[in-house]
C-alpha cells in the first residue's frame, strides 16, 4: 500500500514436481482488498512456469479467510487431522491443486 510491503508469499520445492506454498501474510490494514488471491494466483503461475505438476500447503482449520482463497484458487482438501500445537487442539489441513 503506498510504498509499504503488507503481504508476502513463500513457495519452495517440496520435490521435482511439488511445490509448497509454505506461506500467505497480509498484514491487517491490506486484508479484504484481494491480495491474498492476487498472491495466490502468482504462486500458481511461477509453480506452472517451473514446470510444476502441483502445489500442496498446510494450514489450520480457523484460518478461514486463508482457506476460502485456497479453495477459490482450486485447491481441494486432501486430509485433516487434530493435533495439539502450542498447547492447544487444533485441526491441521492439508490442500493441494493439481497443475
């Protein structure tokens, strides 16, 4: 926004035809203008580029906003599982999207 960064996005190679999207930040002043999809959607593009047969991500159940975008980009819930995480129940999801 103006000449600040407010979002970022992180994808690795998870393996020769996986990549991870290991994170999706936007910083709350920046949420509910898009960016998230809009990082999203650039994550899938430069994971087609390089060639890519997929992206996996892992995320919790309550991250909500998170997981609409992910659904919206095509990603399908794969698996889900309670686990206990910095002293608390929580539901871990995994998502991937075919390339």
């Amino acid at each position: 926004m103006g000449d600040q960064n407010v979002g970022c996005v992180f994808l690795i190679k998870d393996s020769n035809k996986v990549a991870r999207l290991r994170l999706l930040l936007v910083d709350p002043p920046a949420r509910g203008r898009g960016l998230g999809t809009r990082l999203t959607k650039e994550c899938i593009q430069f994971a087609r580029q390089c060639r890519y047969e997929s992206i996996t991500l892992w995320t919790h159940k309550v991250l909500t906003t998170a997981r609409h975008v992910y659904e919206r980009a095509g990603f399908r819930l794969t698996s889900s599982e309670t686990r206990r995480s910095f002293g608390q129940n929580v539901v871990s999801e995994h998502w991937d999207l075919a390339l």
